[in-house]
C-alpha cells in the first residue's frame, strides 16, 4: 500500500514538472547503423520550433518588404498627384498652343480645327486622361518648338544633367566627409573655427552668386584657368570636354559643402561624447580603433538622409546653374521651353524632376532602414 502512495507521488510530481527546458539528449547509434538509422536519429535531435533568431530575421524581413511596398506605393500616390498640379498649371498659362504653333497669321477656323485635333476643346478631365495614358509609357508627345517628340528632344540634356550631378557627388562626398571628421576630431580648433566661419558665409550666399564669383575668379580677373561658358558640342562625348563642366560643377559643390560638412561634424562629436564610446576608452581600446570602428559608422547614418536631400536640392539648383553657364542640361532646356510657352516640355522636365527626388528620397529612406537596426525591428 505505502508502496503504491509512492508511486502515484511521483506520477504527480512528474505531471507538473516543466520538461520545456530538457534539454533531449543525443541518441547513441551502433557504428554500422545504416543511412536510415542516421537520418531518423538526426531528425529526432532537430525536432521542434526554429531557433528565435530565425523566427525574428523573418519577422524583420516581413515588416521590411511590407514597408518598402507601403513606402513605394505612397511615391507613386504623390508623383500621380504632382502630375493633375502640373496638367492643370500648364493649361492656365496664358498661352494658345495652337497660336503657338500656327504662328500669329492663322485664321480662325484653322485654330479650332487644331484645337479639335489637339483635343483642347474637351474637359480638362478628358484631356489630363488623354495626356497622362501616354505618359505613362514615356510618350510627352510633340515639342512645339522644334516639333520633335520630346523625350527625343530631352533626351540628351536629362544625360548632361545626371552626368554633372554625378561629378558633383563624386567630389562633394569624399570631401564633405573628409573636413567634416577632421574638423570633428579637431573640434574649438582655430582651423575648425576659422571653417566653420568660411562655410556659414558660403551657405549665406546664393547659388547664381557663388557662380558668377567662380566665374571672375577662375575665368576673366584673377585666373584664366576654365572657360566661363559650357560651350558644349553635341557631336563630341561629353567626357572629352570636362573643362567646360568643372565651374557648373564647383558652384553646385560649394552650395552644398557647408550644409553637409557640418552635419557630419556634428553627427561625430555628438557620438564621441556618447556613452559608449566613453566606456570604450575606459576599457582602454585604441583611440583609433573606437574612432574608425565605433564612432566613424555611428556618425554615418544621419549623413545618408542628407546626401538624399542634398541630391534633391542639386537636382533643383543645376537648373539655375545650367542656366548661368549656358551648360545644355535639363535646366537650360525647361528655361527655353518656358520662354516659348511649350508646355510639352515643361510638363515632361518637371514630372522628370519630381520623378527624381522622390526616387532619391525612396532610396535614401531605404537604405536608411538598413542601416538602422531599430528601424528594422519597428
């Protein structure tokens, strides 16, 4: 009897004995236990939920993809709304297309007859829909200046565009990161003072003065050293007449250079007086061990998010610089399309624009994300 009460006392104990942590043990196998054997022992071993790690990676990745849709999704909503704004501003404008283009002699009828053809006597609904469905396959349809397609006639300057901004980065970036470190890591210096002073100036001075100061230091008064218009030619690659893109490039590089460098700057010493770089000194790691492998990446992250921005504001100020230097881009060519009223043109140079900056800034956000462990997991 005393036995049997024993026995159901460990039954009990057993019932209510958490076996979650048991860890199980390996299953011991005869030398010559065959592939069958093997593979049953293994799978005995590996049963039972994935590790957390795994579970959490997928989950991460889930919410990652769902917030990249979200995000395109919302890029493509607000291009869609830019394009109804720029339809509509464009059909206020003054302007008669048809006058335009059959001249100030053409009668009356032949008016009507090409705004019957162009589909001008319609609602502005049908005719942002008659616009837009092309536009979306790339078609802008006829420039009325030089009666070419448009994408045709904007073709070539949308590429000197995207090549001077390019050249741009390629020296704004290393250099922004360059001063910006070392002037963190020589922080109340008399050169980070005397820096600091020159970039707050350059940042005051607008884009179109910075270029005509360029222009009289590097090409007329002091040195002759750079031609002071982009005399261009079409028949000629581009890379072979890099003299004539190196002011257009300096003016938008010195716009841009105080905004950046100070940021990196301060991202830096803001990570340098952090706690943990503190306690990495305290523990006696080399001082340019916790620079370059613990500050340096910390102090990154925000600077992409400005490099998006600043790409987008390049991408604004090449149209006034363009213009300065006659440089034959994508801003000499909305200019001249705006000086002769042809909306096709204008309408294609800033859906393109808009395109631009919301694609840079889509990227900048994602790239962001990635970089960023708790954007990750949110």
């Amino acid at each position: 009897m005393a036995e049997s009460i024993g026995v159901n006392h460990a039954m009990q104990n057993l019932e209510l004995k958490d076996f979650s942590s048991v860890t199980p043990a390996r299953i011991s196998l005869p030398a010559k236990a065959g592939p069958i054997a093997l593979g049953l022992a293994e799978a005995a071993e590996h049963t039972g939920p994935p590790p957390s790690h795994v579970r959490k990676k997928s989950i991460v990745s889930a919410n990652l993809l769902k917030w990249i849709v979200k995000r395109t999704l919302s890029s493509i909503l607000g291009l869609f709304a830019i394009s109804i704004l720029v339809f509509v501003a464009t059909q206020a404008l003054p302007s008669d297309p048809a006058r335009v283009i059959l001249g100030p002699e053409a009668s009356e009828e032949a008016i009507q007859t090409l705004h019957h053809q162009l589909g001008l006597d319609q609602s502005l609904a049908a005719q942002y829909g008659h616009w837009i469905k092309p536009a979306l396959l790339g078609d802008f349809g006829i420039s009325i200046d030089s009666k070419m397609p448009v994408v045709d006639l904007i073709a070539g300057k949308v590429k000197n565009t995207l090549i001077l901004l390019g050249l741009t980065l390629l020296v704004l970036i290393p250099a922004a990161f360059t001063l910006g470190i070392y002037l963190a890591l020589h922080k109340d210096a008399l050169l980070d003072r005397l820096t600091i002073s020159f970039l707050i100036f350059v940042k005051a001075v607008p884009s179109f003065a910075i270029a005509y100061g360029l222009v009289m230091l590097l090409s007329t008064l002091v040195f002759n050293l750079f031609p002071a218009v982009s005399l261009i030619q079409a028949n000629q690659p581009l890379w072979s007449q890099l003299q004539f893109m190196v002011l257009p490039m300096l003016t938008l590089v010195l716009s841009s250079l105080p905004y950046l460098v100070r940021l990196i700057r301060g991202s830096l010493i803001e990570v340098l007086q952090s706690d943990f770089i503190i306690s990495a000194h305290l523990r006696g790691l080399d001082k340019k061990q916790i620079i370059w492998k613990y500050a340096i990446p910390n102090a990154v992250i925000p600077a992409i998010q400005a490099i998006a921005l600043i790409s987008s504001v390049l991408l604004g100020g090449a149209l006034v610089v363009e213009v300065v230097f006659a440089y034959p881009g994508i801003g000499s060519a909305l200019n001249a399309a705006v000086d002769i009223r042809d909306i096709p043109v204008i309408q294609a140079v800033v859906i393109f624009l808009a395109s631009g900056v919301m694609a840079i800034n889509l990227l900048a956000d994602v790239v962001t994300v990635l970089l960023t462990p708790k954007l990750r997991t949110a």
